[in-house]
C-alpha cells in the first residue's frame, strides 16, 4: 500500500493506493504544516486518524505533498514524525508547489504554476524542473492574495472602521471580533495563519460587495506582480492555480490577470486527483 498525500495548513488529503495503483480509501486530516507546528501536535493529527492508525503497519510508501516544506528542516521534521508512524515505509516529502505542478501542468509545457490557498506561492515550470525565485518569509509579511492575508486585511480593516457599515453588520454577525478572541488566537493558540483564513469565507459569501470586490481584486493585483510578473515569460505561458482561494474567487482573478496581460490557465480547488494521476502515470 502506498499514500499520496497533499496538505495544506487547514487540511491535508491522503489517498491509499494497492499495487495495481487502485484506490483503496481516501481519508482527511487537520492540516499538517511542520513550519507551525510542533511534532507532538503532528503525530496527534495523524494518529487520531482511525483509518490511518490502522494501517500504519501495511504502508511501504508515502508520497507527501505539503505547505510549510520548501526548506529542509521542515521536511526532515515530517520526515521524522511519519517514519514514527509508518515504520515500513520509505517516505519522500515535498514541498506542495510540486503537487501544483503535477497537478495541472502537462508535461513538456511551460508555464507558471500558482498556490492561493491558505497561503501563497509561485513557481514557474519549463516543462521538466521547476524554479521558484522568491523565498517565502511566511504569512505575517508574505501570501498575497491568500486566505489569510484576506483575512489579515478584514480585521485590520474592521477595527480601523474602513469595512462600510452595512457590511461591517454582516461581518460581525458571522465571527467574534473581540480583541481577546482575535489576540489569543493569534499570538497563543496554534495555527494563526489558518485562524486568519477562516475569515477569507465572508469574501467569497459577500464578494457582490464594492468594497469585497476592491480588497480581493487589491490582494490578487498584487499576488500578481509580486510573484507571476517576476518570470520573463510571464506573459508568454499560461497560469496555473490551486488552491480554494483560486476556485471560489476564479471571476475576480481572471478578470485581475487579464488585466496585466497574463494568461489564465486551470483553476483547480485540490490538487489531490491530479496529483494520484501523475504517481500512476510513474508505474
């Protein structure tokens, strides 16, 4: 048996495969991001996991996909806290803009292949090897255009009362806004990039909205000419995008390419099943 896994900072997929490639089970975790978490809460999210748990001992491999693993301590930490579980499994950990990549781009095509989930990436592919120019510093001073940045500009903006009333009623009717609320799950409780994105659902349920519209199409603008306007042949090849932040606000984010002259291209919400595509595909 072997696993297929793509992990976000809110959720994680796992799908088992048997050795003809068929799909045995899929199953769900919490995200599983080793740069803001620590491994006790790794292995807790793992092993409370029935389906998981219970087939830790058949697994031979794991083919991780996830946020949070472009630098190599991270993924050692993962590494470390899945070879825990999955005694007998060999285990190779990537980064998540790779399942982007084996996700929507076809082989032999260039283009530039994006991540607007929780957070933000963007990693231009020559049809073999993928480059990614910028170093992500994380959520507090990167990810444009992602859910928590979305969400970091929602609650900036509700406190310094730019949000128009009629929209700052609807705001405060589907969260708790008190400051204690937003403080401790920010500066104590784990995971405040995924805390932040929860926010990003009143967008997407309120985008009709002038002042929605301005701050997803200000967060998309800028995701643009910060991370795809940085590749030459940005304008040459198509953009790719995954992730929820991309699927649900997809009008807005073509009309913003457009707009710079680039080329949209998919638009998937998970990149799971093209992800279990390309590992049989390998066989």
């Amino acid at each position: 048996m072997k696993f297929v896994v793509d992990s976000g900072s809110t959720k994680t997929d796992w799908i088992a495969l048997d050795t003809d490639n068929a799909n045995l089970f899929e199953t769900q975790t919490q995200g599983l991001n080793p740069q803001v978490l620590s491994d006790q809460i790794l292995v807790e999210r793992i092993v409370n996991n029935y389906d998981l748990y219970k087939h830790r001992k058949d697994v031979n491999e794991i083919y991780f996909y996830g946020a949070g693993c472009g630098t190599r301590p991270p993924r050692e930490l993962l590494k470390g806290v899945l070879k825990g579980i999955f005694p007998n499994a060999t285990i190779d950990v990537k980064e998540d803009t790779y399942a982007a990549v084996y996700a929507t781009a076809t082989k032999g095509e260039k283009s530039i292949v994006c991540i607007l989930g929780t957070g933000s990436n963007c990693s231009f592919f020559d049809g073999a090897e993928v480059e990614q120019r910028i170093t992500s510093l994380g959520y507090i001073i990167m990810d444009d255009g992602s859910g928590n940045y979305f969400g970091r500009q929602l609650l900036r903006d509700y406190y310094f009362n730019v949000i128009p009333k009629d929209i700052s009623a609807v705001f405060e009717k589907n969260f708790d806004l008190s400051s204690e609320s937003i403080k401790t799950n920010l500066y104590r409780n784990p995971n405040p990039n995924t805390y932040l994105a929860t926010f990003a659902r009143f967008l997407i349920n309120n985008k009709d909205h002038d002042y929605c519209q301005s701050l997803i199409k200000k967060g998309f603008d800028l995701f643009a000419r910060h991370q795809v306007l940085q590749f030459e042949k940005a304008k040459e090849v198509p953009t790719h995008f995954i992730g929820s932040i991309a699927f649900y606000l997809q009008d807005e984010l073509r009309e913003v390419l457009n707009g710079l002259g680039l080329i949209p291209g998919k638009i998937l919400k998970k990149p799971i099943e093209g992800l279990v595509e390309y590992h049989r595909n390998l066989h």
